[in-house]
C-alpha cells in the first residue's frame, strides 16, 4: 500500500472517530455511567488500532532501513533492508539494496586486487632477497677464484722477475730497467686485483665481522676521497648473520659513494647500534641535502636497492634531505629472524 494511501486511510479514520466521539457525546446525555464507558473504550480501541497499523506500515519499515543502513555503514556489508512490501519506503529500501550490492561487489573486487598486490609485492621482495643472496654467493666465489688464480700468478710472475733482475748482469742495464718496469707493473696489478677482490667480497666481513670491516671501509674512504667520517658502533661487537652484515655493509658504500658523488660534503657521519634486537644504521653527510624528487624517483636505482635490502630482513629505510644542511640515511631491522617474527 502507497505511504499517503496509508496517510489518507489514517486521517479518514481519526476523522470519522472524532465524529463518532461527538455523535456519542450527544446521543449518550441520558445513558448511564457503565454504558458511557464501554462506548469511550470501543472508541479507544479503535484509536489504537489505527495508531498500531499507522506503525507497522511506516513507523517499523523506517526503523529497518534506518538499522540496515547503519549496519551497512559500520562494515556489515552483508546487511540488507526488508522491502516485502510495496510503499515508499519499500522502495527506498530496495534502492538502498541496490547500492549496496554494487558496493558489497566494488569492495570485494577491490579487496582481491589489494590480495593480489600484497602477494605480488611479498613475491617481489622475496625474489628480489633471493637475487641479493646469489649475487653476494657469487661475487664471492668470483673473488676466491681470482684470489686462488690469478693472485698465485701473479706472485709467482714477480718472484720470477725479482730473480730474473738480481741475475741480470749490471752491464745488461736496458734489461735491467725493463724488468724493474715489469716488476712495477706487477705490483701495480698485484694492488688492482687486491682492490677489486675487496670490492667484490671484502675478506675482513667474512674473517673479522662487521664492525672491523665498517671501520675498515670508512677509514678507507676518509683516505681516499679526505673527506673525515667520524664512527660510532654500541655495542663495540655487533655479531649479525651473513645476510645481515652484507646488508649493512653494502648499505654502507652505496651511501658513501652518494656522498663522494652527489652530496658535495664536507664530514660525514656513521653510526650503527643494535639495541634490544634492533639494529639502527644512520649515515649522515653535511652536503647539500637530498630533495624529495631525487629520494623518490623511480630511476633512483641505488635507493631502491636499498629500499629493497632493508625490507628483505623486515626491516625499512628512509633517506631525507634539508637543503644546505645535509642528507640522512637510516635503516632499521631485526636483529634475528626470531625478532622479526616477534
Ligand atoms: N647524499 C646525497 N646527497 C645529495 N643527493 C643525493 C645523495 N644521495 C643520493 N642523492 C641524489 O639521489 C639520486 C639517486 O641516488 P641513487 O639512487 O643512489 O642513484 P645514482 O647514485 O645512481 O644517481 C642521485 O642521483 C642524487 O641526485
Ligand atoms: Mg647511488
């Protein structure tokens, strides 16, 4: 039944008792006092009654779609509002149904989609983790292999050399000073290959752990580029596993190489702490200050790696700049996996 059907029915009905009351009232001046009483119930009743259809027809039906709605509005997305029958408010009812089929279906897609992005970005950080572990496993081995081979030769070559010199005879002296060229050379490819053995694996990560190879990395920057970098490590022995170390440690000559690039600075600052089974490493330079762009952009490959490290032990990182001042890099992370999963 249409709501003002309903309204009209309602307003008929009371006028017609309002009525009835004032034929009652005149007709009943000489009935007694019992009689009188069960006509002004019969009337009341009646009164009720309209008020308890009034009620169901409008009064509950608004009440549904008014719980329905909120329901639907505090995450219940399965609330759906009674629209059996057929006035007004039942069409609003179905309208507000509609709506939240269509939004039930929207969010669900969207909550799919989000899933998929979760997975596909836990995948990526986990490939990504993997690629990291291979690369180091191989730089590595490539670093034992020149180690073993061609570190041998070239020792060998320069003992060769250093007798072929001591039994050149002093007259033979164009000989003499080519083979004191060729001992130089040497030595200059015994430093190169030392140097890029380093780059590739540094021994004092594996045999002396982070701390000596942190100091050994930062003193060697200092002496190369003559720019100070004060350390600071708490505790003085910070023992973490090989994914870890490599981590810090590679986190480490990127940001020092971003210094000697880009930066323009004039100190830096490095400082490493593991407190409470969280390891926390800052470096910082007094430079002219990374801006947002740079640290942001998708072409930032050496930040991403970064990015990329840190996550991969569950941990973040972040890389801010004040224009004048300087740029700040941190990155935090578990201790242990036991502490990641904590
Ligand atoms: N310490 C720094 N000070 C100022 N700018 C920096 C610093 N580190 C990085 N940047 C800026 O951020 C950009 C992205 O750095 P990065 O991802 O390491 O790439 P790349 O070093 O190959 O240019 C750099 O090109 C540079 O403009
Ligand atoms: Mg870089």
């Amino acid at each position: 039944m249409k709501l003002r059907t309903i309204l009209q029915l309602a307003f008929v009905f009371i006028a017609l008792l309002a009525m009835g009351l004032s034929a009652f009232i005149a007709f009943s001046g000489g009935r007694n006092m019992a009689e009188q009483l069960v006509a002004a119930t019969v009337i009341l009743s009646l009164a009720s009654f309209a008020g308890l259809a009034t009620s169901r027809h409008i009064t509950h039906p608004l009440a549904d779609l008014a719980r329905s709605i909120e329901d639907f509005g505090a995450g219940d997305l399965s609330q759906r509002a009674n629209s059996s029958s057929a006035n007004e408010i039942c069409d609003l009812a179905r309208s507000f149904n509609r709506m939240a089929d269509t939004l039930a279906t929207k969010i669900a897609e969207r909550q799919q989609v989000e899933e998929h992005l979760h997975l596909s970005r836990t995948q990526f950080r986990d490939l990504s983790a993997h690629l990291q572990r291979i690369r180091e496993e191989e730089r590595a081995r490539i670093a034992r292999d020149i180690h073993d081979d061609l570190g041998q030769c070239l020792t060998t070559l320069k003992l060769d050399l250093a007798l072929l010199y001591q039994d050149t005879p002093e007259h033979a002296a164009v000989v003499r000073q080519k083979v004191r060229e060729m001992l130089q050379l040497v030595d200059g490819t015994i430093n190169s290959v030392r140097r890029i053995i380093t780059e590739l694996r540094p021994r004092l990560l594996d045999d002396l752990g982070l701390t000596a190879a942190i100091e050994w990395q930062t003193a060697d920057f200092q002496k190369r580029t003559g720019i100070p970098v004060s350390l600071s490590v708490y505790p003085r022995e910070i023992i973490l596993d090989r994914d870890r170390s490599t981590v810090l440690f590679r986190v480490l000559q990127e940001a020092l190489l971003n210094v000697v690039r880009h930066a323009a600075a004039t100190a830096v600052s490095v400082s490493l702490t593991d407190i409470d089974g969280k390891v926390e490493f800052e470096v910082r330079d007094n430079g002219r200050g990374i801006t947002k762009e740079e640290s942001g952009h998708c072409t930032s490959f050496g930040l991403l790696g970064i990015r990329e490290r840190a996550e991969s032990l569950r941990g973040a990182a972040s890389i801010s700049g004040t224009p004048g001042e300087g740029t700040v890099l941190t990155i935090t992370f578990p201790t242990t996996d036991e502490e990641a999963h904590a």
